[in-house]
C-alpha cells in the first residue's frame, strides 16, 4: 500500500513540478541566473519530501512550491521594469578581455584562471587570445566572445581552398608571473629566448607580465602586462 502511494505521488508531483517550471517560463531552461538556480533548486527539494514524507498532505507540499514560483514571476516582472532590481538580482555581465586586453582584476575577482578562459575560448572555436576584441562573461556563467575584425573564422568553401599542413595551438608560455618551462621545451626554445623576446616588447622582468601566449605558426609572442 505505502509503495503504490509513493508511486502515486511521485506521478503527481512530476506533472505538478512539469506545470510549474512551465508557467515561469522558458527563460529557466536556457537561462540560469542565482536567483534561478536557487529557486529550482528550492522546489526540486520541495518536491523530494512530498514524494518521501507520507505524512505530508499534497496541499502542505504544493504550498511551498507554489509561494516560490509566484515569487519568481513577479521578481521575473520587476526586474523587467526595473534595471536597479535587475542588477540586485541577477547581477552584471563581466569583461574578462576588454579592448583585446585581459583583465586580471576582473578575473581574480570571479575566481577565474587562465586555463578557464583558455578552455572556454575553445569551446568557442576561439584558438587564440589575440583574436578577441571582448570577452564578456554573463550572469548565466556563459562566456560571450566577440572577435577583432578579421578574425572571424573563414570556411574551406569562403576561401576557396583546402586547409594543408599541420594545425598548431598558441602556447601559453608565461601564466601570472610564472614561465611555464615544460611549454618552453615543447618549442624548443628556453628563458634565455624568451627573456630576449619580452625585453624587446619593453618588459624587465617576467613577474611584470600576467599572460604571455606564444603563436606558433607566425613567431608572434602577445603579452598581456600585469596589473598592479
């Protein structure tokens, strides 16, 4: 008896939560904010305990849940009225490169590292930091990429010709201060080289230089000065 009733209500709160996740709208799905995350995460654990508790009545369970999802809407509402209480609530995007330059301030401050903006500039089929003009992190999380002219990616049938020879990534060869020598070694070169290349672009030391990617196919090593 006590499995068939926990059978029922599990049915019954799916297409309940179904309902509800609806009627906030399709900008849950595609949009996560904190103020969503929350709140999803709030009625998925609602739901939980009316699907566990029996002793819990359908009504005291849907209540909760309810309350939640009309905060939502009309938080969802006045946010669209209000840029003020659309700041408060799901905060500002974010540049992470502004102007082709990184910034390490803005960085540090979402607990972002190198090796993040790398990871998702490629997600972006973006190889190189040099290309991108801005990189603006969302207040979903996502990273929004906006490339230099130019360097928008061309295909086989725009160019008119096939891709030959072999396909390098940028290296990375200075991260926050610190040379990367396994990166150097990959490229046969060592710091004696790359103290000159860095000297030549006006740099005394590599403890002033927060990133430093070096472009394999032209030679073309990008420095982004760190900040103070």
């Amino acid at each position: 008896m006590e499995l068939m009733t926990i059978t029922l209500r599990t049915i019954f709160i799916y297409f309940f939560v179904l309902l509800i996740m609806r009627l906030m709208g399709k900008r849950e799905i595609g949009k996560l904010s904190v103020f969503d995350l929350v709140v999803s995460f709030m009625i998925a654990e609602l739901a939980a305990i009316s699907i566990e508790d029996t002793n819990v009545t359908f009504l005291r369970g849907m209540v909760p849940v309810i309350v939640l999802m009309l905060l939502q809407v009309s938080m969802s509402f006045l946010s669209l009225k209000s840029s003020k209480i659309r700041k408060v609530i799901e905060g500002t995007p974010s540049y992470l490169i502004k102007n082709g330059e990184i910034q390490e301030q803005e960085m540090a401050k979402h607990r972002y590292n190198i090796a993040d903006l790398l990871l998702q500039l490629r997600e972006k089929n973006v190889e190189k930091v040099t290309d991108v003009e801005h990189a603006i992190l969302e207040t979903s999380g996502k990273l929004s990429v906006i490339l230099k002219e130019g360097k928008q990616p061309v295909t086989k049938e725009e160019a008119g010709v096939e891709l030959r020879g072999q396909h390098h990534l940028p290296v990375p060869l200075i991260i926050d201060g610190k040379v990367q020598d396994k990166r150097l070694e990959e490229i046969g070169q060592t710091r004696f080289w790359l103290k000159n290349e860095v000297q030549k672009q006006g740099y005394k030391d590599f403890k002033d230089i927060f990133f430093a990617l070096y472009d394999v196919s032209n030679g073309e090593l990008h420095i982004d000065r760190k900040q103070s």
